[in-house]
C-alpha cells in the first residue's frame, strides 16, 4: 500500500516537473517569438525611414541639378514609406554645397539621418586633344601670301592631307638649338616641319579631324542654328570681337567673312565656322579657328593659336581664283583645354568623397 502511494506521488512530481517544463518552454519561446517580431518591425521601420532619406537626398541632388542657385533652405513631402525633410547649406558661391536629409517611417516611430556634400563640377572641356601645330589642313594648302607660320613649341609648323600646291613667299620658322624662331622653310626648300600627304590625316576624315581635337562633331553644331556663346550667352548676327573679348565659344553657319578686329583680347576664343571662312581685313585672333575651309583673304591677319581646315587651307581646286594673299602671321601658341564646353548646358554637382553620413 505505502508503495503504490509512493509510486503515485512520484507520478504526480513527474507530470509536475512536465509541466513546468512544457509551460517554461512555452513561454520561453513566446518571448523570443515576440522579440524577434520586435526585431522585425524595428528593422523594417528603420529602413522604410533609410528610404525616406534617401528619398530626400535624392530630391535635393535633383533639385541642384536643376536650381544650382539660389539653394533651397529647406523643403519635405511624404513618400509611399514615411516622409523625409531636407535642408541645403553652401558658400556664398554654392560651390560646396551640404544636405542634410531627415526621413521617417510610415508610423514616425523611427527616424533615421543622412548627410553627404557635394561640390560644383566644371562642365566637360570643349577640346578632347589640344592641337600642337599651327596649320592643319584635311585637304591640300596654297599658301600664295606672304604667309609666316611659326612653332617655337616643336618641330611641325604645317600639316596637310593633300599637297602644298603653291608657296608664294611664304616662310616657316622653328626653335632649333635652343633659338626661337629660325628660318625652316622657304618656296626654294621645305624643311622637316612641313608635312603633306599625310595617308593618316587623310584617312580620318572630317568627323575624324574634328573628333581628334574636339568634344562635339560638326553635326552636333549643325543641329543647332546660327549662334555663338561668349561666356555663355547666346547672340545672333555676324560675329565681331566684343563677342569675345573675354573668350569662349563662337559658333558661326554658313560663310563667314570675319570682320577686323582683335578677338580673345583678357582670353582666348574658339572660332567654330560651319562653312568656308575668308580672311580680310585687319584681325588678330588669340586662341583657336577651326573652319570647313579657308579657301581666300587678302588681308592683314594674325592668328596666336591654331588654325584648322577641314578642307582646302588657301585656294580651292576646283576655283583658280581663290588665294590667301595679304600679311598673314600663324603663331603656335597652346591652346587652353580647360574651356568649358557651352553644348553640356549646365554646370552640375559631384559628390565629395568620403562625405557620406548614415548615422
């Protein structure tokens, strides 16, 4: 009897020890099922407000790209997640410029920040690969004038894809031991720094020339109607040196007569002539001239620079008439690669490196 009494109550200690244990284990796993929902919802309202952030920055990026100036203090919206809020900072200027974005989740029970900055970018240059001799022509040269072609810089002073057809009194001069400006080529003897025939040059073509040295192809200008750019601005009508004077892009359709006067006076300029250019009267031209064909002129001229054709460079083949006369002096002088490019439209924003804050 005292047995069986005993073996009950080991019975009963047994199925209460289950007992607590199945209602510990229970419980146990009801608390972590419920943390680890917390977990979930915590990490879920975290990035619903990361992506509000996000939003926001990506909002105040647009907006730079867009408005560079003034900034825009502050702005906020809701998103499909939560809503953000933003705040914008810069220089006088908003050549640094940092944005601060505040987002929330769709409950606003988590907010996270972002920050980063960003700096004004100039646009892409307008020359891909500046030119180092002073005339270049796809086509063949007649170089009739009293023409002077210098490159102190290196030994070319000429460059055709054709021949030089005609010479006229024309002189080239080079920096030979150290001494600028000595003679190299006269119409009695050409010296090594006149090239023609050039197979190389003839086979790149005209999309190929102007690609070499420039951003944009001819038909890029094409697309657009008579106008030029100086500092950016937008004018109609034949060009003249006012246009200018502080340098910049000139873009001209059509023939082209250039009027007297000194152009790129405080910094060079880029003369882009979408058809045949003649040269007369009295012109200097500090910087670049590239033209589809400079077949005539009979004038005082002065070109510190280069001078580029994608045709013929004096004379026409097929119009005996056309000749280069006058006093025309080229003068090598490098060309600044760093003028902007007026077709990338506006100057934008990069991010500064290293300037991203997610906490």
């Amino acid at each position: 009897m005292v047995a069986k009494r005993e073996r009950g109550v080991v019975t009963l200690l047994t199925a209460v020890v289950l007992m607590l244990a199945v209602f510990g284990i229970s419980y146990f796993t009801s608390e972590v099922v419920i943390h680890e929902k917390q977990l979930v919802a915590n990490d879920y309202r975290a990035a619903q407000a990361l992506n509000s952030a996000i939003a926001g920055m990506d909002q105040a990026v647009a907006y730079l790209d867009n408005n560079n100036s003034p900034l825009l203090a502050a702005s906020s919206a809701f998103t499909s997640s939560g809503r953000f809020s933003y705040t914008m900072t810069g220089s006088s200027s908003n050549a640094i410029v940092s944005i601060v974005s505040e987002g929330w989740s769709e409950d606003e029970a988590v907010k996270r920040v972002i920050t980063q900055t960003f700096g004004q970018m100039p646009a892409n240059p307008l020359i891909n690969n500046a030119p180092t001799v002073p005339v270049i022509a796809l086509g063949s040269a007649d170089l009739t004038g009293n023409i002077k072609i210098y490159n102190n810089y290196n030994k070319l002073t000429v460059w055709t894809g054709q021949p030089v057809a005609n010479w006229g009194s024309g002189n080239t001069y080079i920096n030979i031991d150290g001494n600028p400006n000595q003679l190299s080529s006269t119409k009695n003897g050409r010296g090594p720094d006149v090239v023609e025939n050039d197979l190389n040059l003839a086979t790149l073509g005209e999309d190929g020339l102007v690609a070499n040295y420039f951003a944009e192809p001819f038909s890029t200008w094409q697309s657009l109607e008579d106008q030029y750019n100086p500092g950016g601005a937008n004018a109609g009508g034949t060009p003249s040196p006012t246009d200018c004077t502080d340098g910049g892009v000139i873009h001209y359709s059509g023939a082209l007569d250039l009027p007297g006067g000194t152009y790129g006076v405080n910094k060079q300029c880029i003369l882009i002539v979408d058809g045949p250019l003649t040269l007369n009267g009295n012109v200097t031209f500090n910087g670049m001239i590239l033209a589809r064909s400079v077949p005539d002129g009979n004038a005082n001229v002065t070109v510190n620079g280069a001078l580029i054709a994608t045709g013929h460079m004096g004379g026409d083949p097929g119009d005996p008439s056309k000749k280069l006369n006058g006093n025309v002096s080229i003068v090598y002088t490098p060309i600044d690669a760093d003028i902007p490019n007026p077709l990338d439209g506006f100057v934008g924003f990069g991010f500064v490196t290293s300037s991203w804050k997610d906490w």
